[in-house]
C-alpha cells in the first residue's frame, strides 16, 4: 500500500512502522547538530523547546545499549551543555 511519502512503507492494517515515521521526520525537520555511534543517531539544538536533543537508535533491536555508547552519549550532550 502506498502512502504518498517516500520511504514509509505501510504496515499492517495500512499503519506506517513506527522506525520508519521516526526516519521521515528525522530527515523532514533534522537537528540542527548530529552524531552518529553504534548505529544510532545523537541530536541536538539549542532554544527553548530543545526539541531536538534526543538519540535515535536507528534501527530496531534489543534493549540493551552498549556501555561505551552511554559513555559516547553523555560526553556529546555534555559538550553541548543539554541535560
């Protein structure tokens, strides 16, 4: 099923997966700073909302994060003063 946005493909019952909303709208209003590690994405803007400080595992998987990468994580926001 289409659905009229390229790169989202339609789930069950016509529904898009969800990682692959998250990548259209990461790619439709991106973070005015990136960082990828490990496979996953760190974003970051400045502002009031800071609406973009957050991390994006970019593709689905377990739920365990690697040591290193909270490490990687907390030393890119730190530098960037975002809490």
């Amino acid at each position: 099923m289409a659905t009229g946005v390229t790169g989202i493909h339609a789930g069950p019952a016509g529904g898009a997966a969800a990682w692959d909303v998250e990548a259209a709208m990461d790619a439709a209003w991106p973070a005015m700073e990136r960082h990828s590690a490990g496979g996953w994405v760190f974003r970051a803007a400045g502002g009031v909302t800071q609406r973009a400080n957050s991390i994006w595992p970019r593709h689905p998987g377990g739920t365990e994060v690697p040591p290193a990468l909270l490490r990687d994580a907390r030393a890119w926001y730190r530098a960037r003063r975002c809490r």
